[in-house]
C-alpha cells in the first residue's frame, strides 16, 4: 500500500508548528533580562564599544521582525550564529555532540523496550493479581524519582561498589562504547519504565478484552500463540505509540543524564553553554532539541501507518 | 507528542476497578475501598506535617556549621549523618521540605489557573480563540519540556522565580488541553442550553455551571503534575539553576552529595529518599482521587 500521500500530508501539516518553533527559540534569547550584550561581556569587558559591536554582531540593533527574519534567513543556510566562547559556528559544535545524543537516545530506547515489553505484558496478564501489583508497586517509587538522583545511586551501587560498570565517559569504539553508555541508557530507560509500562499494560489490558483475541483462545489456539501472533502485534503498535508520546521527556532525561555519566552530547553542551552564558548555543540547541522531536514523531507516524494500515490522514 | 505531562492523567488500575459503585463495594471501608487515597492522603498529612512542625523540632539549626563534626555518618547525635561543614542532614531535610514542596505548589497552582481558564474559554467558545490557543499548544509540546524550561531559566538567570516563570510559560498547556477536551463535550448538555435559555451570562454558565464538570481530570492531573515538578525543580536546583546555596533544597543537597558519593553515601542518598517519598504519596494520592472522582457506572 502506498503511504506517500499521507507522509507528504503529514510534512505540510509539519510547516505552521516547524514556522512556531523558530519564533519559540528566537523570541527566547530576548528573555534575557536587561541588555544581552552585558549579561554576556560580564562587567569587565563591558565598555559601550564592546556593546555596541555584540549588539551589532547579534543584530539586536534591528527592529525585532527584522531581527527574525535575518535568524530565519540564516536558518535556512545553516547558520545558527556563533558560539561566544568556543569562537566557533554553533552548527559545527552542535555536529560534534550529535552522535553520542542519538546513540545515547537509541541504546535508551533499546533497553526501554527490553524493560516495559515484558512488565507489561506480565501485568497485564495477571491484572489486579501479585504479580501486576507487584510491578505497579515497584513503578509507583520511579514516578517521583528525580534521573539525577537515580543515576547517582547506580553509579554508588553498580560502578563503585560493585565495578561492573564505568563511572563516567563515553569510551573510544562501538563495543567501549555500548560498555560505557550501558548504565547512562540503563539509568533514562529506568526512569522511564514507570510511565511507559502504565501506559502499555493499559493498552494490552484493553486488546486481552478484543473480540480476536476470544474468537483466537475459543478455536483452541495455543496461548503462546495467542499472545504472540494476535496480542504482540498490537502490543508493538502500542509501544511505538508510547514511545513517540514521551519522546520529550526521553530527551529531558538525556540531557541530564548527559551531565550526570559526562557523555559528550548535546545535554552536556548545553549545560556548558548555560554555564558560560553561551547564549548563541543554548538557542540552537533548544531548536535542534525541538527538530528532534518534531523527526520522531514524524516518524512514529509513519511507523505506525506501516504496523497498521487502517491509519489514515483525517 | 508532549513529554511526560501528557501520558501522566491514567488511573494506576486499570479502567473502572476499586471505583465500581457495586452495593457491596459501597459498604467496605473507605480504606479497602480505595486504599491508594488513605495511604495517600495519609503520606501526604505525615510529609506536609513533617515539613511545618519538624523544623520547630529538630535538633540542630539547618544553616549552622560544626566543621569538629563534617562528614559523619548517621549516628545517634545525628540521626542521618552531616555533610561536608558538618550541618545537620535531618534538619536540613525537614527544612528543605517546605522549600521543596513550596517549588510542587507555585509550579502547578499557576500553570492550573491559566490553563484551566484558557481552556474553558478555547472549548466553548471554539473559532478563532480556540485555533489560536491550539497552534500555541502544538508549537509548545514540540519541545522538550526539560529543555525548554531550562533554555528559559538560563536565559532568565537562576532562581526560584525564575522557574516559577519557566514553568508558567510551559505548563499551562497541558491543563488548557484536558479542560478543552472535558469542554467540548460539556457545552453539548442540556442543562447549559437551559442556562442559556434562562439568560444566564456566558461568564456564569461558564462558572458555575461547566467549570464544577470539567475541571476534575485536570485536578487528578495536577497531583501526577506535582511529582514532576518537584523533581524539575530538584534537578534545575541539582545543576545550580533553581535554589541557591546556603538554602536548604533537597536537590542541593543531593548536588552537594556528589563529591562525597564514593565515601560518604548518606550525604546524596537520603534527601534523594525524600523526593521519592514525595512522588509516591503524591502519585498515590492522584491515582486514589481519580478513582474516587470517576463518576459511577
């Protein structure tokens, strides 16, 4: 079946929130209480011609739809402006910090997946008996579970008591690296869990009730086959579906748990960058940070549409 | 596609279980009820109990320094040991609580207020208010929420106000999208027609009549609001952007627990324990209250 008009449907209904997003991230640097050019010269090297070339350079000397235009038009090449302290383009910093991010973000879905699938899946079939309410139990104590904190003690735990695992970095080669991150991913797909596993075991609790599942145990299907061939499906769709609602706030996770294992990415940039008053950084790292997001659920989408072809654009 | 905030309003049983008003069930007990809300409501009086009395209580004053005792671990003379310049960690803990749970009110009270209005205004008058209010909710949740928080502080400077304008900007829309949602359906009842035909205002049939039916999701989703909240401003304290030392918050105190993490464990561990706990009594609470509000079947 062909699902390109619905992906092109889906890219242009994108525009108007893509459009949003830019005057999101350009308006917030002019939150900066004051004149930017202080807050960022701190007070030594503050002398009016200082000032002056900053505001220039930041185009602050321009009424503020210029202004807009000329950070849209500059998006458009690529330019995101230049970090103040690295003297550098902040495309070319943000391109160094890509790969530990996503690779990060994929090793901490990985093990989500490997988590809630089966937690899921176990209380959903046992609802209301020991074992869901052991797992909603265990849950109920990650809700409120600051990553930070949850990070720390596996740290205390795994990495300095027991040395299973590194305390920080982010290792040299694919399998140093997978060794390095395991704890990081572990620590977001933790944090996680809770929401994603409520979130699954309501929608297999619902499918265990669908007429198929009936009509597949009354022709004296084996349950494992059942669960398999006629419950899994829907569970996979459900978890795709689960998982691009809480992309935010896997990203949130990331960038502290980032700071946390000290994972060169993009959470770690733009913590250094806050640190610095890097304003130019912070900035485009929290368009990037929304593009990424805007990408996942794109992708979700189209995901979705290909594990269930009822889906259509309305 | 929002981050947490989003996926948070669902009861922890499934649809319809402790709630169901069978004739048996009505007679139990409230706690076999519905034990979520009476542990919950309970956690919540102990925690909020403990945080107005305990300072008038504890042994030592938080900010006081006794650098002859750094470091200790949890001894009789201090229950849960003393940081690096030798403060009390109980005390510091129970006095941390009203600034933590301080940072949980002001984080949800306002974002509810704002949103509950706009979304009451969004669903029932619907047009232009509506398309407007909904293209800034979906420009909003293509951010990460911790990201953009944090892009706002940063911009703004640290500090507790700040986050309190951080998190009025951002959360908002989630309470706009529930009470929008609960709208929609609402202003099709008979009984706002009949206020209508009576001649009520639209501002009174907005308060008096609809308000009391829409806005219970959105206060069930205030509770699950209030753990994250805690926890934001826990991590944003944590990464020197929310309270300011010497102040007493527990995500400072887990920060300044780090360095110690190898030797001294207690430091970083317990005031991390009293988030938890927050996040269990409150989410207990939410789930309970939820079953409590679903109307019967």
């Amino acid at each position: 079946m062909n699902r390109l008009p619905y992906v092109g449907k889906r890219l242009l209904q994108m525009i108007p929130v893509l459009i949003g997003i830019t005057i999101v991230t350009f308006l917030v640097v002019r939150l900066i209480p004051g004149n930017p050019a202080l807050v960022m010269l701190g007070p030594k090297k503050a002398t009016p011609e200082n000032i002056a070339a900053i505001n220039h350079h930041l185009g602050l000397d321009r009424p503020l739809p210029v202004q807009y235009l000329v950070f849209l038009g500059n998006l458009v090449h690529g330019d995101l402006g230049s970090s103040f302290f690295f003297q550098e383009s902040v495309l070319q910093l943000v391109w160094e910090k890509v790969p530990a991010t996503l690779f990060l973000l994929l090793y901490a879905t990985v093990l989500s997946v490997l988590l809630m699938l089966p937690m899921g899946l176990l209380a959903a079939l046992n609802k209301d008996r020991l074992p869901d309410q052991v797992i909603r139990a265990t849950f109920l104590f990650g809700l409120g579970m600051p990553s930070f904190w949850l990070g720390l003690v596996l740290i205390l735990a795994l990495s300095v008591n027991l040395h299973l695992f590194p305390v920080s970095g982010y290792g040299t080669n694919p399998p140093d690296q997978i060794w390095h991150l395991f704890l990081p991913a572990l620590t977001i797909a933790i944090s996680l869990a809770p929401i994603l596993v409520r979130s699954l075991r309501n929608s297999l609790i619902d499918t265990l009730r669908l007429d198929h599942v009936l009509m597949a145990r009354a022709k004296g299907l084996r349950e494992r086959r059942v669960l398999v061939r006629h419950v899994m499906r829907n569970a996979l769709i459900s978890t795709v579906t689960i998982l691009g609602i809480n992309i935010g706030f896997l990203i949130g996770s990331t960038v502290v748990i980032e700071n946390i294992f000290a994972v060169p990415g993009l959470g770690y940039l733009m913590l250094t960058a806050i640190s610095t008053r890097d304003y130019p950084i912070v900035q485009g790292l929290t368009l990037i940070f929304a593009l990424l997001v805007i990408a996942v659920n794109l992708l979700t989408d189209i995901t979705y549409s290909l594990l269930d072809p009822r889906v259509t654009y309305d | 596609m929002t981050s947490a905030a989003g996926a948070a309003p669902q009861p922890l049983a499934g649809p319809a279980r402790s709630s169901e008003a069978t004739p048996i069930r009505r007679r139990l007990p409230l706690w076999r009820r519905n034990p979520s809300l009476v542990l919950g409501s309970l956690l919540i009086a102990l925690i909020v109990g403990a945080s107005l009395i305990g300072p008038l209580l504890m042994p030592y004053d938080p900010d006081a320094q006794d650098l002859l005792h750094t470091l200790q671990g949890p001894t009789v003379n201090h229950l849960l040991g003393t940081d690096s310049l030798g403060r009390d960690i109980l005390s510091r803990m129970l006095s941390a609580g009203r600034v933590d749970l301080q940072i949980g009110f002001f984080c949800v009270s306002f974002p509810f207020v704002i949103g509950s209005l706009l979304g009451c205004l969004a669903g029932y008058y619907g047009g232009l208010l509506d398309t407007i209010i909904m293209r800034v909710i979906d420009i909003v949740v293509a951010f990460p929420f911790f990201v953009l928080i944090l892009a706002i502080v940063a911009m703004l400077g640290p500090g507790l106000v700040n986050l309190y304008i951080a998190v009025g900007l951002v959360s908002w829309i989630s309470y706009a999208r529930i009470v929008r949602g609960e709208m929609l359906v609402a202003r099709q009842s008979e009984f706002v027609l009949a206020a209508k035909v009576i001649g009520y205002h639209d501002a009174r049939i907005i308060a008096r009549h609809l308000l009391p039916n829409v806005i219970t999701p959105a206060i069930v989703f205030s509770m699950s609001d209030f753990v994250l909240d805690i926890a934001l401003g826990a991590s944003l304290s944590f990464f020197g952007l929310g309270v300011q030392p010497p102040t007493p918050e527990w995500g400072l105190m887990v920060s300044d627990g780090r360095v110690f993490l190898t030797t001294n464990w207690w430091i970083a561990t317990f005031p991390g324990l009293a988030i938890v706990l927050v996040g269990v009594a409150f989410s207990l609470f939410g789930d309970g209250l939820a079953d409590a509000l679903r109307p019967p079947s």
